[in-house]
C-alpha cells in the first residue's frame, strides 16, 4: 500500500510539474501574442493617421481649386453676356439694312 501511495505521488508530482510547465509556455505565449496584437495596433492607428492626413490633404486641395472654379465660372459668365450683347448688337444692324463694312468693324475694333 506504501508502494501504491508513493507511486499516486509521484504521478501527482509530475502532473504538478507538467501543468507548472505548460501553464508557463501558454503564459510567456499569450505575451507574444500581446506584443504582436500591440504592433498591428499601433500600425493601424499609424495608417489611420496618415489616411486622415491625406485626406484633409486633399480637402484643402479641392477647397483651392473651388475659389478658382468660381473664378473661372464668373469669367465665363461674363465672357458669355459680352458675346450675346455683341451678338445682338450684330443683329440689330444687320436688321436695320446697314450692312456695309463700318459698323460692324467698329464693333469689332472697339472689343478687341
């Protein structure tokens, strides 16, 4: 019975052991798998920062080339009004049978 109760403690013992030795491998694994989790985070937040920055980047970009669109819109607009007035001008004389050369070459003299 004595050699039966030594043998159950010796297993026990090593079990122990065992346990002991595995339960440090899981620990000193979990910590790389933290480390490892911890540089994918600070990669992301890295990425983010720089998507972010990109983005208010081209924000900024946009919001220049918006003034000169506006610009360029109000140019056009008025380059367009001046034509329609010209045009108009162009039809009135030529409504009116005055259709020789002066005229209409003052108009273009005048504008250019």
């Amino acid at each position: 019975m004595e050699a039966q109760k030594s043998k159950v403690n010796k297993f026990l013992v090593a079990g122990l052991l065992i346990s002991l030795a595995f339960n440090i491998y899981q620990w000193s694994d979990s910590s790389s798998v933290e480390e490892s989790y911890a540089l994918k985070v600070d990669s992301l937040i890295t990425a983010t920062v720089d998507v972010e920055k990109e983005l208010n980047d081209t924000y900024v970009e946009l919001n220049q080339y918006k003034g000169i669109n506006t610009k360029l819109d109000s140019l056009l607009v008025k380059a367009n009004n001046e034509i329609d007035v010209q045009k108009d001008r162009i039809k009135a004389l030529m409504a009116k049978g005055r259709r020789s050369a002066k005229p209409l070459s003052e108009i273009i003299s005048r504008d250019a």
